[in-house]
C-alpha cells in the first residue's frame, strides 16, 4: 500500500517491448538500497524489482494487463517518473490509501495558471467508480483532490511544491495519465448497489 506522497522520480533508461509485454529500465534512488523482489509505485503502477543493475538500475515486467490499463506503455528512454516506495506500518498516512492498482487513464485537456498554481483538467472515457468532488484520487501515482467535476472530465489543484517535486510539471495538453479512484469510496458505491438490488 502507498500514500501518493511522491518520495523521489527516477529516468527512464530503457524500455524494451515484447509482442504482449514489455521490460522496464530506471534509475532510483542510491539510497533506497532497492532490491529484487521490492514492490515500488511507478506512476503510480505497484511493480515488482525484476532485476537490479549497478547502484541504482531497477528492472520491472509489465504484463499485457498492465500495459493495456497504464501510461507505462508510452513511456520512452529518459522519460521522468514518480517513485514511491510501500508505506510502513508505523508511518504517518499523509496523502490517502493508494494501492497501486490503476483504474484507467485520462488524458489531459487544459492546465490554467491561477494564482501561483496550476489547474489541470483531465477527460474520462468512460465512467469511473468512486471519483467523488473533493475527494482523493491518484493521478500518475500522486495523491490529489478533485476540485470541480463535469461531465467526463474533472479537475485537480497544483500547488508549487508538488508542481516541482513531481512529474506533473511535465503534463500539458495530450499527456496520457494513470487514474486510480480512492479505495473506500469504490467499495462504498459497490455496497449501495448491492442495497439496491
């Protein structure tokens, strides 16, 4: 389980494709001492240290399922992405629960500057369970509050701090991005449908 609170980002340093799956290179942190076998949020998509080269390569398999739901598949070499590692136990919840199993992705269609921030607005394809107004989503792995909602699309408030310490800054208008709704009010919508039927 994560936060969406982005501890680091790492480079993309290789990306190679199968016919249905596909290997991916970064480089993280020297200091996270990561090994074979961790689980690491990238973009937000909970995946598994396949293998580790040097100081500070990390290599994951993406299945078909995985690449078919993420942005993971367009990523390309020197791509950045955000890195967060697995909360403990004993560590304080700053963001919200996020388990690293994305729902879909939206597509960027407006990022305004208002003020000293940014807002982003992101199209939906299709309907998605548990996206509330004003409550938590995880886009590209970062744990953000929904601040309006039409039909379709919804938008996310940026403040400068996560603006530069995330890949966000990076998004503009096209940019393919992982959605994962917040966990308590998917099961929440399951539960009033199950009462209704």
């Amino acid at each position: 389980m994560f936060t969406g609170i982005i501890e680091n980002q790492g480079r993309i340093v290789s990306v190679k494709k199968g016919e249905k799956d596909m290997v991916l290179g970064l480089c993280v942190p020297k200091a996270w001492s990561v090994k074979k076998g961790d689980s690491i949020a990238v973009n937000g998509v909970c995946l598994t240290v396949a293998e580790k080269k040097k100081s500070s390569e990390a290599y994951f398999f993406c299945q078909f399922e995985t690449l078919s739901v993420t942005n993971l598949g367009r990523l390309k070499k020197g791509d950045w992405v955000n890195l967060e590692r697995p909360m403990k136990a004993s560590d304080r919840l700053g963001g919200h629960m996020v388990l690293g199993h994305v729902d879909l992705t939206a597509v960027c269609l407006e990022k305004r500057v208002i003020g000293e921030g940014w807002q982003y607005w992101l199209e939906l394809k299709k309907r998605i369970s548990g996206l509330v107004l004003k409550g938590s989503v995880a886009l590209d792995g970062i744990s953000l509050t929904v601040s309006h909602m039409k039909k379709g699309a919804f938008s996310v408030d940026i403040i400068p701090y996560t603006y530069e310490n995330t890949n966000i800054r990076f998004w503009g208008k096209g940019t393919c991005v992982n959605v994962e709704t917040d966990i308590l009010g998917k099961y929440i919508e399951n539960y009033m449908k199950a009462l209704q039927k």
